[in-house]
C-alpha cells in the first residue's frame, strides 16, 4: 500500500497583537492509500489548522506537503486549487448548504464546478443521497431537513467528486450521540466503499476508536 498523503516539518504561525504565536511546529504526517485517521487534540491545539495546511485552504504555511504525489507546497496558486478541485472533499461541523437549492442541487453543483456534465453530476449527486438513506429526500431544501439529513447532504457533496483524499472537521460535532453514530457510520462505509483516505478531526475518543490509527495534536506537535 503506497502513501497518499505526506507532511513533512509543517508549521504555520500567526502574529497577534504584535505577539508571534506558533500553531504548527514541525508536524510530520504519513496517510496510506484507504487508510482512515482521527486526528485529536483539545481545542486550541491546531487541528483545524493542520486541516487548512492539508486542505490547500490558504496559504502561509511552511514545510513540505505532498499530495497523490505532486508537491502542493511548491505549486501555484492555481495548481493547488485545482488539487484542492480534484483530490479533496470536505465535511465541517456545519453543513454549509445553500438554502435555495435542493438536497440533489447542492451534491450536483459540486459536481458541475468540476467540469462534469450536468446529467453526470446529477445522476452521482443522486446515488450518493439514496445510498446515504436520502432517496425520498431529493427535493427538500436544507430547511425542510433535520440536523442529521443535512450533514448527510454535505457528505455527499464532499464525495461528489470521488476524492482520493476526504478531510473532516468535527462532522458529527452538532448532532445528538445517536444520530451521530448514525452518520459517521454512513459516512465511514462510504468512504472505504470509494477507496478513498480520510483525516477527521474529532473530540470523541469513541468515534475515533473506530478508525484505522489515531494521532494526537498537542501543543502543535503530533505524538
């Protein structure tokens, strides 16, 4: 099993109030092909952060990250946005739907800024809802969806694209403990179902049980 994802001496630091404050000191990462991870750490601690450096989300960050084998830390700005196109899909703790499009619009849009013809897109966005238990929620407008079908949704959107590399920030974070099992359940089996590797950043030690490995941000260092 080849590596899918590697980082390598990552750092990233900010200045506040004239303060220079260290995030990421040196973080060295290696995620396989189909391997899954939980990422944990107390808040404050840099997850969220080391999701932005692996997401290509902004720039500033120094180190080496390599990506299905392309150096995402000496590409260009347009280069690590068409990686960040075609190699990842994100879930965060809020869904971040568009509340004028439909459950299948959303998942399909992903699809289209992609480059995917729209009946393509549509008919992905569509299997990925019905395996995702949403079949008779096609038409429904995140208002008309509960917590749980909505951060359905945003799985399926992040899936859209069938990313080789899938990046979660606290998926399950603002749902009940049942209808979160329940998710992350879904969420784990389509992941594996596509091949794909994830990182999911997570407080619960449970969930995180479930994973492949289990890594742990502290201070800004892995242990």
């Amino acid at each position: 099993m080849s590596n899918l994802l590697q980082l390598s001496g990552v750092t990233r630091s900010f200045e506040q109030g004239g303060v220079r404050v260290d995030v990421l000191k040196g973080v060295d990462l290696t995620i396989a092909e189909g391997e899954i991870v939980a990422l944990l750490g107390p808040s404050g601690s840099g997850k969220s952060t080391l999701l932005q450096a692996v997401g290509l989300l902004e720039g500033g960050f120094g180190g080496q990250i390599t990506l299905a084998g392309r150096d995402a830390s000496a590409a260009s700005s347009d280069e690590r946005t068409n990686m960040r196109r075609d190699l990842i899909g994100f879930v965060y703790q809020f869904h971040h739907l568009l509340p004028d499009f439909t459950a299948v619009e959303n998942v399909t849009l992903a699809g289209l800024v992609a480059g995917r013809a729209r009946a393509e897109a549509e008919e992905r966005g569509q299997a990925l809802l019905k395996a995702l238990g949403l079949g008779a929620r096609l038409g429904h407008k995140p208002s008309q969806l509960s917590g749980g079908e909505q951060q359905r949704v945003a799985v399926a959107r992040a899936l859209a694209n069938a990313p080789c590399l899938v990046l979660a920030d606290e998926p399950t974070g603002n749902l009940d403990e049942a209808t979160a099992d329940l998710v992350f359940d879904e969420f784990l089996r389509l992941v594996k179902d596509q091949g794909a590797s994830a990182l999911i950043a997570t407080h619960n030690e449970r969930l995180a049980a479930r994973m492949d490995r289990v890594v742990r941000l502290k201070e800004g260092r892995l242990l």
